[in-house]
C-alpha cells in the first residue's frame, strides 16, 4: 500500500475531442465570464462619458518687412515664445475664468476645490503642440522654416469645447501681441535712457576739454608771476571795496533810525488823542505786504542752493530791503491819510511840526535809497570780484598743463562720441522695430485652422472596450475551467480508461441518476441563467438607454 500511494502517473496527451469535451462539460464557467465581461464592458462603456476634441492651427506670419531692413526686437525663438505664452495662459487665473466663463466641469466643481479642476484641465484638457509644415512654394530650406503650433481642447461637451478651444486661440494670439509690443517698447526706453546716459557723459567731457581749452593760457608756467601780481591787485581793490560797503551799511542803519524816530513822531502827532482804533490797510499796503512775502520766499529759496554771498542772494536781500521800506512809506502816507480825513482840532503849531517830519522823513528816504543804490553797486562789484579770485586762486594751486592730459581728454571724448553715436543709431533701429510692431507688421500669429466642431467622440471607443471585455471574460473562463480540469483527477471518458489502466475495455455502463435530481438541477441552472441573462440585459439596456437621454 505504501508503493501503491506514492505511485505518480502523469497524465495523457490531449487531443482535439478532448478539449471540445472540456469546453462541454465546463461551458457554464466559460459563459458566465464571458456574460459578465460582455456585460461590465457595455455598462463601462456607454456610462464612460464621451470625449470631444477640438483643434486649431496657429501658425507664425513672417515680418512684412524683411529683417534685413528692420531687425526685430524680440530675439526669443518660437518655441521659447510659446511654452513663454503657454505658461501665462495655462496660469491658474487664466484657466479659472475660463471654467467659470464657460461653466466648465459642473460636477467636479461640487467636490473638487478649484485648483484640482485647474491641474486637471491643464493635463487632461489643453494640448499644445508644435507642427513643422513643409507644403508651400520655394525651396526646402525656406518651406522648412515655416513653423506653427497646434491648440486642442478636450471635453464632454463639443460646442463647449470648440467655444474653449476659440478662447484659448484668441488669448495667444493676444498674448503674442502684447509680449512683442512689451518687448518692442521695452527695448526701446532701455536704448532711450542708455542714449541719455552717453549725451550727459559726453557733454561732460566736451564742458572739460573747453573748461581745459579757456583755462590753458592762464595755466601756463609762464603766466605764474602775472597771474600773482593780479591777484594782489583785486585782493586790494577786495578790501576797499568791503570797508566801503561796511561804511555805507553803518549809515544807512543811522538814517534808519533815525527814520524810524520821526515816523514814530508823525504817528504821534497825527493820531488823535481819543482814537485808538488801528489804522486800515489800503489796497497799496496789501500789495506790499504781498510783494514782501512772495520776496522772502525767493530769498528763502536761494539760501537754500546758494551761500549768502552769492549775486542772486545779494541781489534778492537788496530787493527785499526796498520793498520793506516802501511799506513803511505806504503805511506813513496812510497815516497821514488818515490824519487829514479825520477831523482834529490841531493847533498850529503841531500842524508845523508835522510838515517838519513829513519833510525829515522824505528826505531821509531818499539818502536812504542812495546808500542802498551805492551798497548794491559794491556788492555787484565785490561778487565779480571774489568769482575772479577764486578763478586765479584754482590757476594758481593747479599744476602746468601738459599734453599728456589734454591728450587723455580727447581719447575719453572720441570714445564717449562714439558711445553715443552707436547708441543713436541702435535707438533709431530699435524705434523702427517698435513702430512696426505697434502697426502689427511684424512676427505675427495666424489661425491657419479654425477651431473644428467634432462630430463624434474621439473617446470612449465603445467597439473596442466592448470586444476587450468579452475577449477578457472568456480568458477568464478558460483559465477556470482549465484549473477546474486540472484539480479534477477523475476518469472521464474511454480514452482515460485505457490511458491509465492499460487494460482492454469490453462495455461501459452509462450513469444512471434520479429524474427527479436531474430536472430540478436542470430548473435552477435554467433559472440562474435566466435571471442572470435579463439582468445583464437589464443592465445594458439602461446604460445605453441613460448614454442617448444624456446625449440628446
């Protein structure tokens, strides 16, 4: 018995009745899978919702002029310019107002957050492609150049995506327009301001060579001694002219004064004892006062860029000093003004000394505006003056002039010159370049193919999906039936019994079973079938009858 278990024969060779009796006794496991795939592939396919592509073709227009004549702008080749483009228009915003504009994945929007939908219209829904066309006249050389690229978008509905494909379309043309015009102008202001830069160090140099060329005799060697004798000369005529005017300030403070003394008499003796009211001001004290202010603010304004001595501070002090005093005279003459509208009981005697005053005052004024005249003379003088000395001053501590720097100042002038000469003329070009963008006569984008309108889905291809499910369901029920067969050791026909048992065979004994067994086995396999059979077709009918509703 031990022999006996351990015994291992292998089993016969198979022929083609053998595989038909297999696919016999096991077909309910063949068809079942079959069945089922038939079934999920159906149902898959018609619930799979259809996927419609639309396409255009944007292709690149040469310049209208030839870039011989105007050289472009924009050095970026195409394909640096589109992904450029694409990056901008498959930005987030764009791609948001799109779905919104469009009402674009309904579904999705009710449980996805808005930058999914984005990431999956961006991979799944845009395609952007180049495409190299060699149709057209002329050589290979130059039919090989003209390049465009291809826009696709796909989605369930195909009048949505045709609309979407059309923005999409619109929004790199536009873009196109604005990076070059951008790119154009750009180039131009930086060219501009570069161009400004040259102008000023030019003009810097040219003011030092004619600085260098006016100031050359003075600064000679020879010219040391004369230049020293001159300068003592005005560095006397400096100091008397300084005294003079020290002189000139203490008399006029004097005669102020003293001015000041006799208008306050003549306010006194012109006021009524009982009146205290102030006196109103007349419209020639307004526009004193105004002049006044608006005088100080000049001064103001000049000490802040000048020094004190300067000319135009001197000039504006002087100004101001005349304007003050012709207030006081207004405000004397409304005084008296005043006076004599007002009637007094004056004796006299005090209308004597009122026309002493008057007389006084008067005549004080008039010295005053001399010395004022005189003082502004010798401020004028003393300003030359000084502008002089200090010309000699910088002549003096300079060293001789040689030929090495006047030579190092022609070499910086000839390369600032030509600095700006090259500039000048790249600024002209590039302002042609911008005026020919600007009149879209430039690299321009074209819609060689409109957006197209499918007219059937480019996916799900149903036939396929339907045919790989029953070719997977009847693998499927092959492979169980064969491991089926395989566990299943039993003798099956004739063939297995002379196989395996080498011995001859003189008759065969059919099986006999119950009747009864049998038709009840044979009801519920019937009913299992068939229940199984009006579900699936249950099941395919409603998903295409749910594809055509949805569709129509």
């Amino acid at each position: 018995m031990q022999a006996s278990d351990n015994l291992s024969i292998s089993r016969r060779a198979m022929d083609v009745e053998d595989y038909i009796d297999i696919m016999r006794r096991h077909r309910s496991w063949i068809l079942g899978p079959a069945f089922l795939g038939l079934v999920t592939a159906v149902v898959a396919a018609f619930l799979w919702p259809d996927t419609y592509i639309s396409s255009a073709v944007i292709r690149v227009v040469p310049p209208t002029v030839p870039e011989k004549y105007v050289p472009t702008n924009v050095n970026e080749e195409l394909s640096g310019r589109i992904n450029s483009m694409a990056q901008i228009i498959l930005s987030r915003s764009t791609l948001t107002n799109i779905i919104q504009s469009y009402g674009l994945y309904p579904r999705e929007q009710k449980r996805l957050p808005m930058d999914d939908i984005v990431e999956q219209m961006r991979k799944d829904g845009i395609r952007i492609s180049p495409v190299y066309s060699a149709a057209g006249s002329g050589p290979a050389s130059t039919r090989n150049n003209v390049s465009a690229f291809q826009i696709s978008f796909s989605y369930e509905n195909r009048l949505l995506a045709q609309k979407v494909a059309q923005e999409l379309v619109t929004r790199f043309i536009d873009e196109n327009l604005r990076q070059r015009s951008n790119a154009a102008v750009q180039t131009t202001e930086f060219l501009g301001d570069q161009l400004d830069s040259a102008k000023r160090d030019l003009d810097a140099i040219e003011k030092k060579l004619t600085d260098f060329r006016l100031n050359n005799f003075g600064r000679l060697p020879d010219q040391m001694q004369t230049n020293l004798q001159q300068l003592d000369g005005m560095q006397r005529r400096l100091d008397s002219l300084n005294s003079s005017a020290s002189r000139i300030e203490q008399d006029k403070m004097v005669m102020e004064g003293e001015l000041k003394n006799l208008q306050s008499q003549l306010t006194t003796l012109t006021t009524p004892p009982s009146n205290d009211a102030p006196v109103p001001k007349s419209e020639a004290m307004l526009q004193v006062e105004h002049d006044i202010e608006n005088m100080e603010m000049s001064l103001a304004s000049a000490r802040e860029r000048y020094t004190d001595a300067h000319p135009d501070v001197r000039s504006l002090e002087a100004q101001l000093a005349i304007l003050k005093r012709k207030k006081e005279r207004v405000a004397a003459a409304d005084k008296a003004r005043l006076a004599e509208m007002k009637p007094t009981d004056r004796s006299p005697q005090t209308q004597h000394d009122i026309r002493d005053v008057q007389v006084g005052i008067a005549r004080l004024e008039n010295l005053i505006r001399a010395k004022d005249q005189d003082l502004q003379d010798h401020q004028r003088e003393i300003a030359t003056l000084e502008r002089t000395i200090r010309s000699f001053n910088s002549k003096l501590e300079s060293s001789p002039v040689g030929d090495q720097q006047y030579s190092a100042l022609m070499r910086d002038r000839a390369l600032a010159m030509e600095r700006y000469q090259d500039l000048m003329a790249k600024k002209s070009q590039s302002a042609i370049a911008t005026d020919l963008e600007s009149r879209r006569q430039g690299e321009m984008l074209e819609i060689l193919d409109q957006p197209s309108l499918p007219l059937t889905p480019a996916e799900p291809n149903r036939y396929i999906i339907v045919l790989g499910g029953v070719a997977i369901g009847i693998v499927l029920g092959v492979f169980m039936a064969g491991v089926r067969e395989m566990k299943d050791t039993s003798l099956k026909n004739l063939k297995d019994v002379r196989a395996y048992t080498q011995l001859s065979v003189l008759g065969s004994i059919p099986l006999l079973e119950n009747d009864l067994v049998i038709r009840r086995r044979r009801r519920l396999a019937w009913l299992a079938w068939s229940t199984a059979f009006l579900l699936g077709i249950l099941m395919m009918s409603g998903s295409i009858y749910y594809y055509y509703v949805s569709n129509a």
